[in-house]
C-alpha cells in the first residue's frame, strides 16, 4: 500500500493572469513563459585532435524506454460516467511521489473570485502555425487523420502515454491514453490516466512515459527513432479526491511531471477555466488525441496515428463536464486511448478548457473542464516544483545535416538546442561543453571526443537558444565503419545537476561512419657509418594504419637514394609483401638486406609502402635522415646500369 500524507503544507502562493476584458487584479506571474532567445555561435575554445578512442563504459545507462510496442498496448478503459458535486468544494488536490511511494493532500488554494479566466501558451521555438490551420465547423464532425502533422507546431503539444501500473497481485499492466504538454515538463491528461479505479489496481501509475508529436512510425527500442520530440517519463503525478476517492468523471483530471524538458522545443498550450456555457458553444472547440481502441473496422484505431476532430460543444451544464452528441462509429465517437487528450479553443494562443474522460462509443462523449482551483494548483504548485529555482540546463535535439560521413571528414550544419527549463536566470557566461562520438545512445565523456567548444550567452528564466558551430566537429580518421551518435556534454559543475547535461538518446544524432585504411610509412632506422658494397644492412622499419578499416596487403619497397627524396629510380635494397593491418594497427619489423653493386656514395635508406585500398597515398614514404657511407668493392668490367637495382658483366675483384 502506498502511504497518504494528510495536513497542511506551505501555503500556495497566488496566481493570476487577468484575460483581456476581465475586471479584476493583475499579479505579476510566479512563472513566466517559455522563451525563445534565438541563435548563438559556439567557438572553438581549445584545438582539438579527433582521435578514436573506443567504446565507452556506460554501464550506469539512464532509462530508455522499455514498454511493450506501442501498438501492442492496450488503451486505459474509460470508466463509467458519474457526477459529483458541481462546486468541487471539498476536492483536493493530491500529489503523488511513485519512487517513494508517498501521497500528499494539498489544501484548496484560494480562489480569485473571478468568473473565468484563461492565460498562459507558448507556440514553441519554431512556429509554424499557418502551415495547417485548423477548420471551422458547425458541430463535432468526422475525426480526419492528421499524423503527417504531428510535428506542426499546432500538434505537437498532443502527446501519446504509455502508463505502468502494479496491479493487486503484483502483476504488471501496461495501458496507453493520450495527453498534452502544459510546460516545459508538465503534462495535462485524465485523472484516470495516472489513478487507475480498475478493480485489480485501484493505485497510481508507477511510471508514464510521453511522446509529443509522436509520428506513430517505427519502434521505441532506439530511442534516437522516436519522431518528432522523443520523449520523457514521469513518476511524479497529481489528481484530486474528486476522482481518487470518488470516480467523479467530472473532475477526471490529471497532471504528469516528466524528466524531460522537451516542452521547450514543442511550447505548450494555455490553460482557461470558467467561461459560460453561452461562451463555450459560440466559439469552435478541437480536441486531438491517439485513439486505441477496436472500432467497427478492426484495427484501425491502433494508438499510432493522431486524430482531430472539432466543433461546438453541444451540452455544458454546471457538473463541470461538456458533452458532446455522436454518431458513433470510427471517425464520429471517442474512443478508448484518447483519454486525457485536451480539448482547446483558439485566440492567439490555444487554451486548453477540458480532458477527454469517457464515452459510451456510440451517442455521447463525455470532457472533464478544468476548473479554477486546479488551475491554481497546476500554476502555483506543480509547474513551479518541476521548474525549480536552481539553474538546470539541459542540452537537446543535438543534429547535423549527415546521416552518414566518410572517417577524416566534418559534418556540416551543426546545431542543438540549450535550454534552461527552470525560474531561475543566470548571467553572461562562457558555457563550457565538448563534442562527442558515441558508440551507442547515451552521450558521456567516456566517449571520443572531437570537439572542445563554448558558447558566451546569459539565460532568463525558461529560456532557450539554438546554438550553431562556428567550427564543424571532424569524424576521426580512425574511426571503424559502424552507427555512432554524436552529442555536446556540458562541462560538470556548470549548473545544479549534472545528470542532465549531455545530448543523449534521442537528442542525440545517430550517423553512419563509413571507414577507411590510411597505411602511413612511420619510419626507417639504418645503422650510421660506412659499408661495403656486398655487406648485410640491418633495418627497422614501422608501419601504422591511420584509418579505422582494416587494410589490404601492404607491399615494401626499400630504397637507398642519393638525396632525401626516395623513389623507384633509387637502388633497391629489398621487398616485402605483409599482410594486412587492422584499423589502427601497427607493425614494426626488422629485415636484414644486402647492400647491392653501387657506386662509391652517401644514400638515405628509406622505403615505398602501398596497399590497393590506401586512402592516401602522401604519407607512404619515409627515411632515415642520416645518411650512411658505401665503398663500392666491385670492379666494373663492361659497365654499371645506373639507377638501377639490374647488374651486367660484373666482375668481382
């Protein structure tokens, strides 16, 4: 059993946002809205070899998600419809730790004594909200299909839920429901969402996992997969006695706090409370939301794909509920899993005013409205603990423009977004952070790192940029043909956490590295002093592969030149065929050669490397720079052909 802590706690303190034309006093918000700062250039602050280290110990891996295929989930059954007391006044708010186990009832903030009152949304950083309006109808129509626009700006505040419950023989029960984001990393849903009444759990959720904007394609095993936002997951919960203790449909409300801060990069909507029912049916209403439930044509509604329907709502009465006349089936009735998805009117921003809490699939669905004292609750208690008052950026949507790269090369147009998804502000800065190359999702300075950079910018509260490179991070030469990812890690002790500070999973970016062989001639030592033609010539030689792949045979070819430039026209002192090098391998070997018929002379030893897949064939000679002495011993009879390793009519003294 969970524990229920009762009593007072610290007083809430009071917030208001007056909407335009509505009498009354005006407070300064306890917490301002998201912003978008706009670009920043990051400079290089150190110079950096990319070097490929190897793989990096990430035992201590973070949570990704691990559910069941989303479509494979079922949708939260939608409970049956009851109406409770239409004042609230006895309903508290209830806010539930699911890692400590602990529940604590918060009083009934003070109310404003206004009549209604809607405030708060933010489009996000990058809007797009003419490029798919919504329609305008006269009542709730036809569902339509808007997946495609999953990552508008006006979808993506929608967000899938994937919620993990203990049932009472300790089973696990995994069902999914719709929901919206309402800041940086608080989520609007349904009551029923994160306090299951079903008779085998009656409990709360112990984990909800979020995708905005999701796209429905794909699977969740990789998390860089996820489209359009990723994700975030929650273990922090809120709803209120109304329903807990009641199953009153009416006020079947529910709030997340997720981990992630991906609200930033998505906005989220505004919140109204209130308004008369002549007000709500004379403006037009949208509600979009991942129905999972069989319809009359099996399979359809299979929770991947995001529907919206709109229009006047046809009933709002004083229980604190709206209702809305259907035809039933597929694409005319609210269906299982889009629960807790919101419904919103638009002016300037879109406000959410109600959650979808049941249905009986054919003639009647059923939407709890929010109402003042919740919305109080979520502005003064819930959205400022997930804020907090210490600085904690977190560093997301890391890209570039390549999904594969060749070793040695620089990718182009890098960018991520570093945000600040906290009240509290911090002054002009050089913010410290690396570029890495990972082995798998998680970023971590145990990874390769290519890039040492800073960015010099000043955050207000909830503030966000997009930083761009002045300087392109390199793929290391290196580097083995595989999948990397690449993300920043700002330096520790930046800000409050350090958990949070590298671009990992899906705001990481997945790229495919196509190695190579680079053979380079390291060097050739030759013993110093003088010798005789005919006289054995002990060497050592050593041969690297700079690049990743392993290489092809390695042939060798040694020379002794009159100068410092040593080529095939040079006396031939030897040849070698060796096999192949693994990528960043190195081999020293130690042949022993007989200096040939030549004449009297100072030579460099060096030698010629190739291999047929060698990337770079500038690095494949090398010497020894200090010159040795050979005293030709032959005599000559008929001739010597000259720059050559070929002897004709010789004759030994």
């Amino acid at each position: 059993m969970k524990s229920v802590v009762l009593g007072s706690v610290v007083a809430l303190s009071f917030f208001l946002i007056c909407a335009p034309g509505v009498a009354g006093e005006t407070d300064e918000p306890s917490n301002p809205e998201m912003s978008y700062g706009g670009e920043a250039i990051a400079e290089i602050d150190e110079p950096v070899i990319p070097i490929f280290t190897g793989h990096a110990d990430d035992a201590w891996m973070e949570r990704v998600p691990d559910h069941p295929p989303i479509d494979q989930i079922p949708y939260m059954p939608m409970p049956p419809m009851k109406d409770g007391d239409g004042d609230g006044a006895e309903n508290h708010p209830l806010s539930h730790n699911a890692v400590t186990r602990e529940t604590m009832m918060r009083p009934i903030p003070p109310l404003s004594g206004l009549a209604s009152d809607f405030g708060g949304g933010w489009p996000g950083p990058f809007v797009d909200e003419n490029s798919f309006a919504e329609e305008s109808p006269k009542t709730y129509g036809t569902m339509t299909d808007v997946t495609s626009g999953a990552g508008l700006s006006i979808r993506r505040k929608n967000a899938k839920l994937v919620m993990k419950y203990t049932t009472d023989t300790g089973g696990t029960a995994w069902y999914v429901c719709s929901g919206s984001m309402q800041d940086a990393e608080v989520v609007l849903t349904a009551g029923h969402c994160v306090f299951s009444r079903e008779a085998n759990i009656m409990d709360w959720a112990d984990e909800i996992w979020v995708y905005p904007g999701w796209d429905g394609a794909g699977s969740t095993s990789s998390a860089t997969t996820i489209e359009h936002y990723g994700y975030g997951v929650g273990t922090a919960f809120t709803a209120w006695t109304s329903w807990t203790q009641n199953g009153e449909t009416n006020y079947d409300v529910g709030l997340i706090r997720i981990e992630r801060a991906v609200g930033m990069i998505t906005g989220d909507w505004g919140w109204g409370w209130g308004q008369s029912c002549a007000a709500i049916q004379g403006m037009t209403t949208y509600n979009s939301s991942y129905p999972a439930e069989n319809c009359p044509d099996v399979g359809y509604h299979n929770g991947r794909r995001l529907f919206q329907w709109y229009g006047d709502v046809d009933d709002c009465d004083v229980t604190n509920k709206f209702h809305l006349v259907t035809t039933g089936g597929c694409f005319d009735a609210l269906w299982g899993g889009s629960s807790g998805s919101a419904m919103y009117f638009v002016d300037t921003n879109r406000y959410a005013i109600a959650v979808a809490s049941t249905s009986n699939r054919f003639d009647s669905a059923y939407y709890a409205r929010l109402w003042e004292g919740m919305v109080i609750t979520m502005n003064d208690s819930v959205i400022p603990a997930a804020r907090g008052t210490s600085l904690d950026l977190q560093m997301m949507d890391f890209k570039v423009s390549e999904s594969s790269i060749t070793a040695g090369n620089s990718v182009t147009n890098s960018s991520f977004y570093m945000a600040n998804p906290t009240n509290a502000t911090a002054p002009v800065t050089n913010w410290q952070f690396n570029v890495y190359l990972s082995t798998n999702e998680l970023v971590s300075q145990f990874d390769t790192k290519i890039q040492d950079t800073y960015v010099q910018r000043a955050f207000a509260a909830m503030q966000a940029y997009t930083v761009l490179f002045g300087v392109q991070p390199t793929i290391p030469l290196n580097t083995p043909s595989g999948t990397y990812w690449l993300g920043v890690r700002l330096d520790d002790g930046s800000d409050a956490a350090d958990g949070n500070n590298d671009s990992s999973y899906w705001d990481a970016h997945p790229i495919t590295v196509n190695g190579l062989a680079d053979v380079r001639a390291d060097y050739l030592l030759a013993p110093s002093g003088t010798f005789e033609t005919g006289e054995s010539l002990a060497l050592s030689y050593n041969i690297d592969n700079l690049g990743g792949d392993p290489s092809n045979s390695i042939t060798v070819d040694i020379r002794a030149s009159l100068n410092e430039t040593i080529s095939t026209g040079d006396y031939q002192l030897g040849y070698y065929v060796l096999s192949g090098l693994a990528g960043s391998g190195t081999t020293t070997q130690y042949p022993t050669v007989t200096i040939p018929p030549m004449p009297t002379n100072s030579y460099y030893i060096g030698m010629i490397i190739d291999s047929s897949d060698d990337v770079d064939s500038s690095n494949n000679v090398t010497h020894d720079t200090v010159a040795i002495t050979v005293v030709n011993t032959l005599i000559f009879a008929n001739g010597f052909e000259s720059g050559n390793t070929g002897f004709w009519d010789v004759t030994v003294n």
